[in-house]
C-alpha cells in the first residue's frame, strides 16, 4: 500500500470541485447500478454517482485517498482495483468506471481490467475508461509527467482495440469538453476586426472636390481666350481638380491593397486558432465499451 498518490494530490493543491465538474460529463453513461469505480481517489465521482441516486462504490490501492473517501461517507475498500475487479461476481456491475487510472498500468494489466470488467458487466452496460490525451501539447508535453506514477499513455484506439478483445462493444470515444482549458492564454490571438473599405468615402471627397474645383475640359484645359468689356481676359483652368483626382485615385488604390492584406491576414488569424485547437484538444479522452446483450445505455 501507499501514500503517494494522495500525498502528491494535496502538494499539488488539486480542487475537488474542479475534479467533480469535469467528471460530470460521465454520468450519463450510467443509468442504473450499482457502478464499480477503479481507483477512486478521493470520491469525487462517487459524489456524482450518490447524487443521482445510484448505489456506487470504489476501490484504491491508496491509503490517503481511500481515507478521503470514506470520509465522504463512501464504500471504498483498499486494495489493487484490478484484483478488486476480477473478483466481482460476473454480470453484477451496472457500470464499472475508472479516470485517470490506466495510465499507471503497463499494458497487461489494461488488458487484465478489459478482461475482468466484460465478465463484471450486465449485457447492455458500459465500462467507461478516462485517459490524459496524448494529442494535447501541454498534456503530452508537461502535465502527464508531473505524476511520478505514470506509466504510458494509451490512446483511444488502443483502448478500443483492448475492449473488443475482450469482447466489448464500443460505443462512443471522444474528448470531455468539461476538461478543456485550451491552450495558454498568452498564445491566444485577440478578434481580428477589419477596417471597412474606403471606397464608398473616396467617392464622396472626389465628388465634393469636383463641386468645388471644376475639372476643365482637355482641350481648354491650359488657356482661352475672353471677350469682356473689349479687353481680352486669359482664363486658365484650376490645377486642384486634377490633384484631387490624383490624391483619389492613389488613396482608392491603397484601399485595394489593404483590403487585400486584412483579407490575408483574416485567413492566418482563422488558421492560427484552428493550429491551437488542434494543438491544445480536451486535456482527457474517453472510451465507452458496452457489454453485448443488451441495447446501449447512454
């Protein structure tokens, strides 16, 4: 027996409530008893399951986390989850479940637990095994080996491969959107807010400016000659139409350009937050094996 895990637990401050809303994504997966949880740590999802009205009990191989447990008022005996199971009497079990438990076992042992839990089962019920994704960089690269008692990672196909060896049904596998704490705020991008196009404003100033500064035709455009009061009167056209024709044209031709790079810049804001999302998934990923017999309980 030991006190590491639960000594390690309560160094690292881990928050019961935290633990609890994460785990409530796998209650639906139990409609009715009594549910067996593997490694039951402090009982958090044992809360859950005595909330909803489902007679539940645990087993761990830690003293400090079976003593948290039963002072909750749990039934949790102390012992190795994996001989636990396989003592069970066959087809008893309503559900048997496990989070964050298979990942300290070498691959026999998973093996051994698959095994133990299709003979624990009723037809129709599910096994549900929680594991740390391997697919999520902080998880992969930091959080899974902070634990000093874990072993390997397992991924869901795997899993599945362990389940229908041992003659489960899987039923659903995926990511728990309760334990997704994305990537790291610092590497989040802020909303990309484009700028509106200019060219409805470029059209107003040009067309005030020719209000105000008559363009003259081409070909009077340097010079005529007048008639008043019998003096000749040289009229020369007004050189601002043509430089506010020039300033128009060079700011509508800006305006293209940079409606052209926001566009692009659009397209990389929107394939950096699909990269994070690829790289920081839900922090843990579950199988749902079922028992044969029976229709899927979910």
């Amino acid at each position: 027996m030991t006190r590491l895990e639960s000594d390690y637990y309560a160094y690292m401050g881990y928050d019961s409530d935290r633990a609890r809303e994460a785990l409530s994504h796998y209650l639906s997966f139990f409609p009715a008893g009594p549910v067996l949880e593997l490694a039951c740590g402090r009982g958090e999802f044992l809360d859950l399951l005595r909330d909803a009205g489902l007679p539940a009990s645990g087993v761990d191989l830690d003293e400090g986390m079976v003593e948290r447990a039963v002072e909750r008022g749990h039934e949790v005996v102390l012992g190795d989850a994996v001989s636990h199971l396989e003592g069970v009497e066959p087809g008893s079990l309503g559900g048997v479940f496990c989070a964050h438990f298979l990942e300290h076992l070498q691959p026999d042992d998973v093996a051994r637990v698959y095994a133990a839990a299709a003979r624990a089962l009723r037809p129709g019920c599910a096994f549900v095994a929680v594991v740390p994704s391997a697919g999520s960089l902080s998880v992969l690269g930091y959080d899974f080996w902070r634990d000093p008692t874990h072993v390997r990672f397992y991924d869901p196909a795997l899993l599945s491969f362990f389940a229908a060896q041992a003659g489960l049904e899987v039923a659903e596998s995926a990511g728990n959107p309760r334990n997704n704490p994305g990537p790291p705020p610092q590497l989040w991008p802020q909303e990309f807010e484009p700028v509106a196009s200019l060219s409805s404003s470029v059209a107003e100033l040009l067309g005030a400016a020719v209000t105000v500064y008559p363009a003259q035709p081409q070909h009077r455009r340097i010079r005529r000659e007048v008639e008043s009061n019998g003096e000749a009167v040289t009229a020369v056209a007004d050189p601002r139409a043509d430089l506010w024709s020039h300033a128009a044209h060079l700011i509508s031709v800006l305006d293209q350009r940079m409606q052209a790079v926001q566009h692009q810049l659009a397209e990389l804001h929107r394939a950096y937050r699909s990269l994070l999302a690829q790289l920081y998934p839900p922090s843990e990923v579950y199988v749902v094996a079922v028992a044969p017999g029976g229709e899927d309980q979910k």
